[in-house]
C-alpha cells in the first residue's frame, strides 16, 4: 500500500465519524486514538507516516479523556517520559 491508502485506512478505522480527509489534515486527533485503541500493527504504521514524535507529542498534548489512564501509563513508560513532564 501506498502511505496516503494506509493513512486514509487508519483515519477510516480510528475517527469514523468524519471523513478521512478532515482527519487527515491534523491528525492529532487519529494519533490520540491509536495511543488508546489501536493494533500493534497500526502503531507501527503510524510510526513510519507521521515518526515516534508526533505519537509523543500527541500523546502529551491529549485532552482530558482522550487517552485511557491506562494506555497514558503505558506510552509514558514507552517514551520514557516520567510524571513531570
């Protein structure tokens, strides 16, 4: 596949509610939702179209709710961040 077909999978399986070319256009939002629901897979996938950065940063400018105190639990330690940051 090519990378805007899997971007546009991914938007299509993690923010169905609106079209894959709004979620596309920032997706902060799609990150937000593979941090908290999404397949190894399609981590790994987000990983090389957007980089571990923006997965990062996604996951340190999440809303309140957005990202499962669980799944924050386990990104911080993956990103090796502690609780002051």
């Amino acid at each position: 596949m090519t990378d805007d077909l899997d971007a546009r999978l991914l938007a299509r399986t993690y923010v169905w509610w609106q079209p894959a070319e709004t979620t596309l256009a920032d997706p902060r939002k799609l990150l937000c939702q593979i941090l908290r629901l999404g397949r190894s897979d399609d981590y790994l996938t987000a990983v090389r179209l957007w980089g571990t950065g923006a997965l990062r940063e996604a996951l340190l400018g999440a809303l309140p709710g957005e990202i499962d105190p669980k799944s924050q639990h386990f990104w911080r330690l993956r990103f090796g961040l502690d609780d002051s940051q």
